[in-house]
C-alpha cells in the first residue's frame, strides 16, 4: 500500500498539467473571453511601442493555452482566478479603445499597466472609474487625449496614478489630456492614500493647485502642466514627499513650503520664474541628492549648508 502511495505521488509530480495547477489558478472563463476580445479589438504595430528601451508582443502568447493565468501580463487571484493584474506596457498596441471594450468588464483588476501603446487620439472612458479594484493606473505614453472624465476620481483605492506625457498631434492641431477643476477638486479629496501621482504634461491650466489632503504623497511630478503664479502653501503639509518634480511650467514666488519637506531626496525647480534668494531651508533638507533650479533667476550666494555637504551624500545639481 505504501509503495502504490509513492508511485501515485512521483506521477502526480511529473504530470505537466497537475504541477501547473499547482502554481496557476484556473483562470475565469468570463475573464478569459474578454481578454481575448480586448486583443481582438486593437491592432499590432512595432512602431505603436518605439519609445520602450525593450518592447515585445505580450499578447502573442493568448489562447495558447486556455488557462488565462498562463499568459504573458496577466496576473490572477490565488483562490478565484479572477484576474487582478495586467501589465500591457511596450506590447505593440495600436487603435482606438472603445468606451464599451471589454476590458472593463475586467472588474477585479488591483494593476492595470497600458503605458507606451498607441490608442490613437482616444478619450480616457470613464468606464475606468468603474474598476473599483483599482489601486495602479498608468495610461502614461499612449497617446490618450480629452477631458480626463470625472469617473476617475472616484478611484478611492489607488496608491499609484500615472496619466503623464499623452496627446496626439492630428493633421490640424495638437491635442493633449486636461483636468477641469471639478475633476481635480473630486481626486484631491477622494484618494487619500495616494503614493505617487504622475502627471507631466497634462493640461492644467485652468486648477488652483491645492493638494493638502493628499498627505501621504511620496512622489508627485507635475512637469510641464502649465501651472502659473505661486505655489500654494499648503504644498508644506506634503511632509512625506521624497520626490518633487515641477520643472517647466510658469510658477514663480516664495519657496517656504520646502522648510516642511524634511524627507525629499530630489527636487526639480527647473524651468520656471523662481527670482531672488535660494531660501536657507533648502539647505537644510539633510536627505536631498538631486536638485534641478535651472532656467529660473535665482540670485545671490547657494546656502552654505548645501556647499558644504561633501559626498556620499553630495548633490546633484542640474
């Protein structure tokens, strides 16, 4: 009796199909249809991906097997084989994403990754605020344009949002992705637990840059967002910010708020309308290793504290 146990297990181990049931779930079949109608919807082109440092097809491996939770991006639940993750980054896409693709009946996704595609001029739908699930969004690269639609900020869950450097020239114009204020004021109070928040070269001309319920920041980049005028104080109350980026747009005024940032270890200034002293608070922000103050009107002698840091915590300038 013994020895027929042994056999049976020493099969069980050598059986390909048993041994992948045990490390992949059995992928959902409603989520299975509808990744493959996702695929279907959108075309391939090499070119889609040209900015990626590797990109391959990762959709090439889909339907080859019919347990989903095989396939290249996708990422399943343990127990329900629901999908919770998809990375599509650099995967060749090309075309338009409809309103009613089925991609959002994708409805446990916890990451959704669709950066440096080409969707082709498409609005970000808000059918994207329906994935509930949600906790990291990146659109980034892919050539999405519009009013990001206020669905998106009830995203509540989100510890990660990046919708940074999208827009699409068309014959006639350049189009790019824009905030209106109602949509910011709605993200601002509703994500909370916001990490990091990307979002260079969206449109936000038309915001009163206001963030203090976003304290658990670690990373914000707002380059290239058309911001004008001061910057807020409330931008002091950031106090777990690591990484700030507001290079190239038009602020200008006092920089007192940085005196709060004790934690930040890169600050881009750069590009902006900043004029007179560097602020002695500056130097006083122990951790910092990169500093961008370029193409401003700075005057007068650089903080003696960070003159006389000396390495391995020197500084970076830019």
């Amino acid at each position: 009796m013994a020895f027929r146990i042994i056999i049976c297990f020493y099969l069980f181990l050598l059986s390909p199909s048993l041994s992948s049931s045990l490390n992949h779930p059995l992928c959902n079949s409603h989520d299975s249809v509808a990744l493959l109608h996702f695929k279907n919807s959108l075309s391939l082109d090499r070119s889609a991906s040209m900015d990626c440092d590797e990109f391959d097809d990762d959709t090439a491996s889909w339907g080859n097997d019919s347990n989903c939770c095989l396939w290249d991006g996708i990422m399943c639940d343990s127990l329900s084989g629901h999908v919770i993750g998809l990375d599509l980054s650099c995967s060749w896409l090309q075309g338009q994403l409809h309103p009613n693709s089925s991609l959002f009946q994708l409805s446990r996704l916890q990451t959704l990754n669709l950066a440096y595609n080409n969707f082709s001029g498409s609005l970000i739908s808000s059918h994207f605020g329906g994935l509930s699930t949600l906790m990291h969004l990146n659109l980034s690269y892919s050539y999405f344009v519009g009013e990001i639609p206020p669905k998106i900020a009830e995203l509540s869950k989100l510890v990660s949002l990046d919708l940074s450097n999208n827009g699409f020239a068309s014959y006639y114009e350049q189009l790019s992705l824009r905030f209106e204020p109602s949509t910011w004021a709605k993200l601002v109070l509703n994500m909370s637990d916001l990490r990091e928040l990307v979002l260079d070269d969206v449109d936000m001309s038309s915001i009163a840059l206001g963030s203090s319920s976003l304290k658990s920041l670690n990373i914000l980049s707002l380059e290239g967002c058309k911001f004008d005028g001061p910057i807020p104080a409330s931008f002091g109350n950031l106090t777990q910010l690591t990484d700030l980026k507001i290079a190239e747009n038009n602020f200008s005024g006092e920089l007192s708020f940085l005196s709060n940032l004790q934690s930040l270890t890169s600050l881009d200034l750069s590009d902006n309308y900043f004029s007179g002293l560097l602020p002695n608070s500056i130097g006083h922000l122990k951790s910092l290793d990169f500093l961008g103050l370029g193409h401003n009107q700075f005057e007068g002698p650089i903080p003696f504290q960070l003159v006389a840091r000396k390495s391995p915590n020197s500084i970076l300038w830019c």
